[in-house]
C-alpha cells in the first residue's frame, strides 16, 4: 500500500512496486516547489502531482528546468540556471559556465568540469563522485554536503567555497595530495 503526501524542498520516496501504472514519469522540481510522486523498484519517479493539487506554476518550473539542462548540454553555458535535481552523470561539461546556478542535489558524478567556471554555485548535496574538476573556479560556491569521492580537484580554485560536510574520501586536492 502507498502513501501519498505533498512534500516540500525533500526528497520523498516509498520504495513501493510501480511501473505500469500510467502514471507519467516525474520531472525534478526545484527546491520550493512541492512534489508527490512514489519511486518504483527500478528507481523511476512517478508524478502524482493531480493527486497532491500541483499547480500549472509548479509544471512551468519543472518545464523551465529541463530547458536549462537541454541548454546546458547543447552550448556549455548555463549562468544563473536552476539545475537542482539534475542528472548530468558523465556529462561533458568542459570549461562550461555554471556562474550561479543552482546545482542542488544534482548528480554530476563522472562529469567532466575541467575550467568550468563554478564560481557562487550552489552545489549543495550535489553528488560529484570521481567528477574532474581540474583547474575549475569555484570561487564562493557552495558545496555543502557534497560528495567528492574520488573527485579530482587539482588546480581547483576554492576560495571562499563553503566546504562544511564535504566527503572528501580519495579526493586529489587543489595541491595535488590525496585527501584520506
């Protein structure tokens, strides 16, 4: 049996079977934005949100994400865009320009970042798992909460990045050592 709750600025799951069930797969939301769905044993999301009263500014939020990823992938350039959510796993993102935007939770492990300029993103539980981020400018960028397992941050401009609960497990440093 599923509940189904509006959620706001979490992430919900029920671990329930699905698949099947008509239901449309679910876009990532931005952070403000409340989500229902249920995640099926292949780890699908599926959209409830008719059921839990999502509104019409709700679908233009996640419509609007989606263009920023598609843009995103297509140019490089990307300053300012709300990519929260986001599934860029061994994106090619080299020297793309992420100035400001909002990479909250998203997933950019195996993602190639080597120049991109990250300066005051907003990388907050951003999954960066064995991601090469040689040489990158990060200047006053959040990364909260990341994990950079295995990352490579050689050359890395961290000044004024807010590091606090960052795993760090394996990481090559801006210097060159190996974090443990």
């Amino acid at each position: 049996m599923a509940v189904l709750m509006p959620f706001r600025a979490e992430v919900a799951s029920s671990n329930q079977p699905g698949g099947g069930s008509g239901y449309t797969i679910a876009p990532n939301a931005d952070s403000d934005t409340p989500v229902c769905y249920f995640r099926t044993e292949d780890g699908k999301l599926l959209d409830l949100g008719n059921l839990c009263g999502q509104t019409e500014r709700n679908t233009r939020s996640a419509t609007t994400q989606a263009a920023d990823v598609k843009r995103l992938l297509a140019t490089n350039q990307c300053p300012g865009c709300n990519l929260s959510g986001a599934n860029l796993t061994n994106a090619n993102l080299e020297f793309a320009n992420l100035v400001k935007a909002n990479l909250t939770g998203a997933n950019i492990s195996g993602a190639t970042l080597v120049g991109a300029n990250l300066n005051e993103a907003n990388l907050a539980n951003a999954d960066l798992r064995g991601a090469k981020l040689n040489g990158a400018r990060m200047i006053g960028a959040n990364l909260n909460g990341a994990n950079l397992v295995n990352a490579n941050l050689l050359g890395a401009n961290l000044i004024k990045a807010n590091l606090n609960g960052v795993k760090l497990d394996a990481a090559r440093m801006p210097d060159g050592t190996i974090h443990n």
